[in-house]
C-alpha cells in the first residue's frame, strides 16, 4: 500500500481490463462482420467436400452398423454369424429366463425334452439335435400356454425392423431350427403351389387385401416362419376351423417361395405336409381377388430371389460341426451341472 498510489496491484488489474473491454469491442465491431462471409464460405466448402467424398464410398461402403441397419440386414447377420450351439436344451434355456416373473416360452425345457425322445434312435447326436430342434417347432402347447412357433413369430413380426434386441434371446434356437431346416429337411422342388389358409376378422380382411393389392410391384416382407402346406385342402380346412372357432373371413394363400423345405418327416403332425419358408423374406403379390375354381379370395405370391442368397452361411455350413464325442456330450454335461 502506497500513501498516494493506495493499492498498485488493484490498478494494474483494473486497466487491463479496461484495456481488454476496449479491444474486444472494437474487434467485434469491426473484424468480425468481416470475417463472417470468410468464415461462412468455408463452411459451405467444407460440407460439399464432404458430401461429395461420402458419395464415392457409398456404393463400396458394405458394413451398416447392427443399430441402425433393417431389420432383414441385423437378423440374417446376427443369425448367420450366432454359434451353433450342439443342445436343443442349451439353445432354448434362454427362452426359460423369467422376466417379471413369466418366462418367455413356457414348459419349452419340458417340451423340447419330448422333441428329443421323438429321435432316440437317432445314434449322431448332431442329427438328433437339428431334427429335435424342427419338431419343437411344429409341436402345440397344452391348453393354457402359447405354442412356441406362435411366440416366435409374434417376435419376429412385431419387430418389423424396430425393437431388434427382443429377438437376441430366440437367435440360439433359430440358428439350430434353421441349420436342422437346411440339413434334414427336403428343399420344396419348385413344381408345384403352396398354399396357406387362415380366417381373419373383416377390418384385418380389408388391411390384408390392401396391403397385398394386385399390380402393386411393392416388395413386402414376412419377418417370421411361413407355414405352407402341398395340400390345399389342408389349408381349407385349418380356414375353416379358425373361421368356425374364431370367426371371421377365410382367406387362402398361393405361393412360390424361393427358400423353403419341406418338414413333413420332422413333425409333430406329419398329416399336414408342412413346407417351411425361412424368415425375413420378400414377397410380390400376382394376383388378388375371389377365385371361383377355389371359392374363396385367393392372394398368389412370388418370393424373392434374394431370400436363398441372405442366408448362405446356414445354408452352406457343413454338417457335424458338433462332434457327438466332445461337443455335445460337453455341453448336456454343463446343462445338467448348471440346472
């Protein structure tokens, strides 16, 4: 402290500021309008640089992350690239996992151990699995409890591109279901129609007939498994007794898949010549209207040729990539230690 000065810091500091303040507003005044035309022009350039650079990757660009890429893309991916588990009980205990107290598919431990005994004499153990893994499918629920084909698809269908991370618990099974699918049973010849029969309430009638309108080259897509049956009576009939029990509209499917097999000696109820056509496939429709040969409205579809070529890695794998010995043995053992 100076008897004159008072206190020379606080000064020092004071005109600085002062000083500061002064330059700041004479830049702002001054250089910034004028470098804002700069400034602006160089942000132009930069995002016409960037655009024009991300459209010379575009076309080569192949991998589209799992969050944001269609639900057709991050399922087949998810399933193709899943380990092939070697148990039926192993692929299906995550469907056993209790959420809020209700697990996702009821007794299915119960049921896929019934699979099982169905192929007891099946010596391969890799064998027994695939084909176990099929029939589960096929089987229906005691009264009381929702089949597993019902949930799977009601999964599948529901997600339509949204909400993916529900299928993660089902992609062990499916990837069995599919390889068992792929492996043992018969691809469909191509020869002949395939048929599907279901009743449906008048407002679902209106929204299906619409949806799948004839002339209209719009590919749609059924995310889950489409059951079709050789028989059409065998369609006929399951419309008629969903239309007498639930009531509601018949309606008969036409198709020609271009990815299906025949599951006939697999199932549950081999009465219905069941054909099987794997998920997230596209459809065109033909045809749409009343058919007097079939007296019924008839909607005639013709499957993507693409829908074969999405799942090669299943389709391709080699058979016994699970030894009996070893693989499999392993992994029961480690079911029943952890059950």
């Amino acid at each position: 402290w100076h008897p004159f000065l008072g206190y020379p810091s606080l000064c020092a500091v004071l005109l600085c500021g002062a000083a500061a303040a002064f330059c700041w507003d004479l830049l702002v005044a001054n250089l910034v309008p004028a470098l804002m035309p700069v400034l602006k022009s160089g942000y132009q350039a930069c995002q016409r640089c960037r655009k024009f650079i991300c459209s010379l990757f575009k076309e080569r660009q192949t991998h589209v992350p799992l969050q944001t890429a269609p639900f057709e893309t991050w399922f087949t991916v998810m399933v193709n690239n899943a380990k092939l588990v070697d148990s039926l009980l192993v692929a299906v205990r995550p469907l056993a996992v209790e959420k809020d107290g209700v697990p996702i598919v009821a007794d299915v431990e119960q049921y896929a151990s019934g699979a099982l005994r169905a192929f007891e004499d099946v010596e391969d153990n890799y064998e027994k699995q695939c084909k176990a893994a099929v029939r589960l499918y096929t089987m229906h629920w005691a009264y009381g409890s929702t089949s597993l084909y019902k949930l799977l698809n009601q999964r599948l269908n529901s997600c339509d591109g949204r909400d993916c991370n529900a299928v993660q618990p089902w992609i062990p099974y499916i990837k069995l279901l599919l390889t068992g699918i792929s492996q043992y049973g018969y691809p469909w010849n191509r020869e002949s129609d395939l048929w599907r029969g279901q009743a449906v309430r008048q407002a679902e009638f209106d929204q299906l007939t619409k949806k799948w309108e004839q002339g209209n080259k719009t590919m749609r897509y059924t995310w889950g498994f489409l059951s079709v049956s050789e028989d059409i009576s065998t369609a006929k009939d399951y419309a008629e007794q969903s239309a007498k029990h639930n009531g509601g509209k018949q309606l008969l499917w036409k198709c020609r898949p271009e990815c299906a097999y025949s599951i006939t000696h697999l199932s549950a109820y081999p009465n219905e010549k069941e054909i099987l056509c794997f998920p997230a496939s596209g459809w065109q429709c033909l045809e749409s209207g009343w058919d007097e040969t079939h007296m019924g409205h008839v909607i005639e579809l013709q499957g993507e040729k693409a829908n074969f070529t999405q799942w090669e890695s299943v389709l391709n794998q080699p058979r016994n990539v699970c030894t009996a010995s070893s693989g499999w043995k392993t992994e029961a053992e480690r079911w029943n230690d952890e059950a």
